[in-house]
C-alpha cells in the first residue's frame, strides 16, 4: 500500500512538470505545425492538382486529334473512294475484269487507311450485296466471317446486329473483339449501302492514352452508359471507381479522391458521351504535401517525447531508492511465479504417489502454492506408460523431448473441455487427473479417449498405452486411483500405436502360459541337435500367434520370448564360443526394445539368422571372394574387422578365423601384403615421396609404413628402391 502511494505522487509530481512544460514550450511548437499543415500542404495539394489538370488536358487533346484525324481519313477513304461505280457492277458476272480493277484500287484506298498508327484492320461490308471486301481478299460473308475474321455464332449475330441504319464513326466495343469505329456510305441515308469497318490496335490505342509521368497508375477511356472502351494499368477496384462517376453527368476537368483511389476526368471534344480518365499515386502526386506534413508532425512528436523524458527523469531521480526496492519486490515475484507451475506439478506428484493423505495437509500446501481446486469433486487419474520406439526417439536431443513432452502436456489440456492435472510421475509415465463434468457428461472414458487422438500423432515415437484407474470423489483418495490405473498398465497389449486399458486386471484376464515347459524346452535342444533350424522358428511364430488369438499382454509375450531366447542361447552357445556377453546381452535389448507383434516376429527372425546360420562352403567362398575384391579396390582406405564380420553377422573372432580358413591367412597379414605389393609398384615406377606412397597405400604416417614395410621386407622403402634402380 505504501509503495502504490509513492507510485501515485510520483505520476502526480511527473503530470506537474509536464505541464509547465507543455504550456510553455509544447503549445508554440503545436500552433506552428498547424499553420505548416493548414497553409504549406494546402498550397502543395492545390499546385498538385493543377498540375494533374494541366497533364490530363494535354493527354485527352492529343487523344482527341488522333481520334479525329482517323475520323476524317474514313470520311474521305470514303468520299474518294469508286464505290458507286463499284455497287453497279458487284453482281455482274460479265464484267469481272472491271470489277477487280476496281476492287484492286479500293484495296490501295483501304491500304492507305489501315496504314494509321492506331488501326489494326479495315474492311467494307455491303449491306445489300452478299460482299465483303479487305485489303487482302474481297470474298462472301460466309467465308469471310468463318475463315479470314472467324466468328463463332453468338459473336456474328451480335457483330452483325451493328450493320443498320446511319453510322458516322460509331464505337463498337467487345471484350472478345475488341473496340472499332464503323461510318456507313452514302452518308445522309437511313439505308446505307456500304459500312466501312475500322478496328482498332489495342496495344497501339494504350499507348495513345497512356501517360509517362511517374505519379500517373492507369489511363482509361471510358463512356458515360458505364462502359471502359480501352484502359492501361487500372485495377478491378480503380475500374469500378471510373465506372460509378462517369455514369453520372461530368461537365468538366474534375479531381476526385475516393476509396484511396485519386482520378482526373475530362469529357472528350470528339464524343460527347466519352471521358478521359486518369489514375494517380497520390502518394507520388503528393509527396511533397506528405514530406511536409509529415515533418510538422514530426517535429511536434519530437518536442512531446523530450519534454516527457526529462519529467520522467526528474520524477525518477526523486524517488530512484523506492523505485529500486520495488524492482527487486517485482523480480523476486516474477520468479515465484515461474516457479509456481512446477511446484505445482510436484504437489500432484506427491499426492498421486500418497505422501499428502488427508484433507487438511492438502488444502494447506495448496494455498501456500496458490494452487486452487475444488475439494469435492469426481476425478480419475489416467496413467500413460510410453514405450519409446528407440531407432526415432534416441536421434532426438534432450531439448526437442523436452520440448514434445511439453507440446503433448499443452495439447491434453486444451483438448479436454474439463480441468485436467497432468505431472511426470516416472520418467515413462505420465498421470493425468481428469475431474468429471456432469454438465458435459465428460468422465474418465471420453478423457481417455480425446488423450488417444493426441498421443496418435506423436506415433512415429513411441506406443502409448493409457490406464484408467478408478474414480475418487476426493483429492486425499487420489492416490488409489493412481496405484490401479498402473496396475491396469500390466494388461497392455502389441496391437495399437495407442491402447486404452480400461481393465480387467491381470489376474482376471485370460490365462495363458507365458513360459517354457521342460518338453518344450527339451525339443528345442533336440531340434538344434538335428538341425532343424527351420522348425525352431516356426514354433516361436506359433506361439506369438497363440498369444495373439488369446489377447495375451504384452508383459506375458516378453516372459516367453525372454524364455525361448534364453533357450536357444543355451543350446548354441557350446558350438559358438565366438559368441559374448555384449553380444548376447544386445539381443535382449533387441527383443526388449520390441513393441508390436510384428516387430517381435522380426526381431526372432533376425536372431534366428544370426545364431542358426547355416552357410554351404559355396557361399563361404562367394562372400570371401566378394570381400578379397573390395579389399583390392580399397586397400587405401580404413578396412576394418568389425565392418566384414557386421556384413556376414559374424563376431570379430569368429570372422577372423574363417577368414584365415578360407583365404589361407590372417585378415591383418592379408591386407599388409596386399598393400607393400602396391606401395612397391610405386617405389620402382614412379618418383612419389615415401611420405605420399604411405598416403596412397593406406597408411596414416610414414614410421608406421617404414615399419611395416621393414617387417616383411627386411629393408627400408628407400633402400628397396636404390637397390631395384
């Protein structure tokens, strides 16, 4: 309470200087920047905006005369070109020869039109004759419209539509076709007989409208019946922005910002029903508005932070020794409280295992860890046992299990819709105390059943099994819940990546022997005496298939399997003296580490293989003869024992002695031979080093090749050569 009053006359003494400070300083800077604002950035806007206008004018004019020039080359292509004398003879068959004279000089004509910068085709359509005519071919309809300018049949009847009545250069806009002009002839007839059709180039047309100027996003022209005839860099946002405000009546230049979107629109001279329309970066158009603005406000941001850095560092320095107490009163409880989820887990530990037995011990530890619950209530406690796949989980650093344990704790809780406490009672068993929700109807089946979907995505490392212990109505009973669900843990199986054990226990399960008889036992001694090795296997497969048929636990398999694997041990172990402790305690490990019954069946298959081979004196040979051939293409690399005997499951001992009894010497002596034979080859052929010919022979140093060398030699390196040369 004292310190918060100190805290509050601090911020009290602060709010005083600051004040002083902002009615002496800050207010000047503050009316300042409002005139930078209100008079330097108007003027700015106001500049940019005529700028726009003056751009934008001069765009649409030269638009307008472009426009307008093609206007009138149509006009006279028209009114210059024999196209009565030409009506009067399209259908006479008996003048074909002035027909095509005539046809040939109206393609010059139409030549002469396409030649515009801003046109892409020219053709005549005759509106009473069966004709038209390009600067390529004068041909039917038919034909003109399917092959030279193919049209599907939707397109030709809306195309065709626009041939009747009086055009002087009418707009015909497609978004399949794209924009043409159209002006009929004669001119002042409702019943033309000729249609001159121009269509424009739509890259050349952007061009025309587009304008350089950096602060300038898109160009469009568009008409007032909300149609874009053509368009260069708009969006489909700026798009519809044009067509809303040229639907309404624009008499002159505007400048509109709406949406973010800034625009120009100018009404075109050459059609009134057209307008020019400008998109604009304001952010480019206006930079110096911004940069100005920008720096008023900067400079009012700058003198607020100074003038309350220097109240707070006034205020602070009055009162730094209360400040510095109240730091360490503020570490220390940070501390505590991250201290306060483990002691936490820990008291739950303590009373899952029994050391808090009644009511009264309980409730005081809780209160001192600030550890709240309700002290009546229905809770169960699963037990999850995890049974770590060793190949995945061991590749793991302590950190990332640290970390995935943490993950799966976090993913429990937020899963299960009541209050959950989890704690790490063992090193493999996780408890979960789950309280019972009669509002949801959620108990210890449905609690088990939502831990199984989070623990299945975690599968590639390790076989849960979660125990369900039975359900207590207080905290002090806890522990009776616990001590079953670990004994429902002995009745887990070899099936599921995940299993629920909900009971019976492991006396009221279904019996079923899981050892060795003598008879069994004598008739796998006398299997391996006769050799066959085969039915050795075979009986163990029927075994695991007899545990499976009948649900045998997993605890009932591994005393079986441990009793036959001590069985075939005794029985080779007379004839295979090369076989030791460590190799024979990695067995039990193997078997051990087995998870599943598919796992276990491979694992006896493997040490069937190992401790059963049988090898025919051809094999024998083909393998030594396989490994003499690596050892001639690698002799200068390591070549050690342990690498070979792995290869052929063999022990070291073992693979050196039939070694030896194959190729008629000592492994060690083998490759020692077989490597002076080539280091002699490069002594007398080439000019190598002794240290380089140690290098290239396999040898890690000079002495231990000059050594070597003199072992089986009698000389040194040096000396063989002198004496050979």
């Amino acid at each position: 309470m004292a310190i918060s009053k100190v805290h509050k006359f601090r911020l009290a003494l602060f709010w005083r200087l600051f004040t002083n400070y902002f009615i002496v300083i800050l207010i000047p800077v503050i009316v300042a920047s409002i005139l930078a604002h209100v008079l330097a950035v108007r003027t700015i806007e106001k500049d940019a905006e005529k700028l726009n206008d003056v751009v934008i004018s001069h765009f649409s004019k030269q638009t307008d005369i472009a426009l307008d020039s093609l206007k009138t080359n149509m006009i006279n292509m028209l009114s210059s070109s024999n196209l009565t004398s030409l009506l009067r003879v399209v259908d006479d068959s008996r003048e074909n020869q002035q027909r095509s004279d005539q046809f040939h000089a109206l393609r010059e004509q139409l030549m002469k039109l396409q030649s515009d910068k801003l046109v892409s085709k020219v053709f005549l359509y005759f509106a009473n004759h069966d004709l038209v005519a390009d600067i390529d071919i004068y041909t039917d309809k038919t034909y003109y419209f399917n092959m030279t300018y193919p049209l599907n049949e939707q397109q030709k009847v809306d195309y065709l539509a626009h041939f009747t009545g009086k055009k002087m250069m009418d707009i015909m806009d497609s978004s399949s076709l794209g924009m043409s002009a159209v002006m009929s002839y004669p001119f002042n007839t409702e019943n033309p007989e000729v249609y001159l059709v121009v269509h424009f180039d739509q890259d050349k047309l952007k061009e025309q409208i587009s304008i350089p100027e950096k602060w300038v996003t898109g160009t469009a022209i568009a008409t007032s019946q909300g149609e874009i005839l053509n368009q260069h860099g708009l969006t489909d946002k700026e798009v519809k922005a044009v067509l809303a405000h040229t639907r309404s009546k624009v008499i002159e230049s505007q400048f509109l910002v709406t949406d973010e979107i800034a625009m120009s629109l100018v009404k075109s001279r050459f059609n009134d029903a057209w307008y020019y329309v400008t998109i604009a970066d304001l952010r480019t158009l206006m930079k110096p508005a911004y940069m100005t603005r920008l720096i008023s406000w900067a400079f009012l941001v700058f003198f607020l932070v100074v003038g309350s850095l220097v109240s707070y560092y006034l205020s602070r320095r009055l009162y730094r020794p209360i400040q510095e107490i109240t730091d360490e009163n503020k570490e220390l409880s940070q501390r505590m409280n991250g201290m306060f989820p483990l002691m936490q887990e820990l008291f739950i530990t303590k009373i899952l295992q029994g050391e808090y037995q009644d009511e009264l011990s309980i409730a005081y530890y809780a209160k001192e860890i600030d550890f709240t619950y309700d002290k009546q209530a229905m809770r169960t406690v699963l037990c999850i046992a995890f049974h770590y796949n060793a190949e995945v989980y061991d590749r793991l650093s302590e950190t990332t299990k640290s970390f995935m344990f943490v993950e799966i704790k976090e993913l429990i809780r937020k899963s299960t819709p009541s209050m959950v406490w989890l704690c790490q009672t063992k090193p493999d068993v996780l408890a979960c105390v789950v309280t019972h929700d009669t509002f949801l109807h959620l108990g210890a089946e449905e609690a088990a059943d939502i831990t199984k979907l989070v623990l299945e995505s975690y599968s590639q490392y390790f076989k849960a099994t979660i125990g369900i212990g039975k359900t207590v109505n207080a905290a002090e009973e806890l522990h009776e819940s616990y001590e079953q669900a670990l004994s429902v843990l002995q009745n887990r199986g070899l099936d599921a990546d995940v299993e629920i054990c909900r009971g019976p226990l492991v006396g009221e399960r279904t019996q079923w022997e899981s050892f060795l008889s003598v008879q069994e036992v004598n008739r796998i001694f006398n299997q391996h005496k006769t050799k066959e090795y085969e039915r050795l296997l075979e009986s163990v497969r029927e075994k695991l298939e007899d545990g499976k048929d009948k649900n045998a636990t997993a605890m009932q398999v591994k005393y079986l399997s441990t009793d036959v694997l001590n069985t075939w041990i005794r029985a080779v172990e007379t004839e295979h003296n090369d076989f030791n402790v460590p190799f024979f305690s990695s067995l039990y490990d193997r078997l051990h580490s087995c998870m599943t019954w598919d796992e276990l069946e491979q694992c006896f298959f493997d040490i069937h293989r190992v401790l059963f081979r049988t090898e025919e004196p051809h094999q024998r040979t083909q393998q030594f003869s396989e490994i003499l051939s690596y050892i001639h293409e690698h002799y200068n690399e390591e070549l050690s024992i342990e690498y070979f005997a792995g290869l052929l499951n063999m022990s070291n001992g073992h693979f050196s002695r039939t070694f030896k009894e194959a190729v008629g010497e000592k492994y060690v002596e083998y490759i020692a031979k077989y490597r002076l034979m080539k280091a002699k080859q490069f002594l007398l052929e080439t000019d190598m080093k002794i240290d380089d010919i140690a290098e290239k022979v396999g040898y890690w140093g000079r002495n231990s090749f000059i050594r070597t060398f003199r072992k089986y030699e009698g000389i040194t390196p040096a000396k063989y050569r002198t004496m050979h040369h």
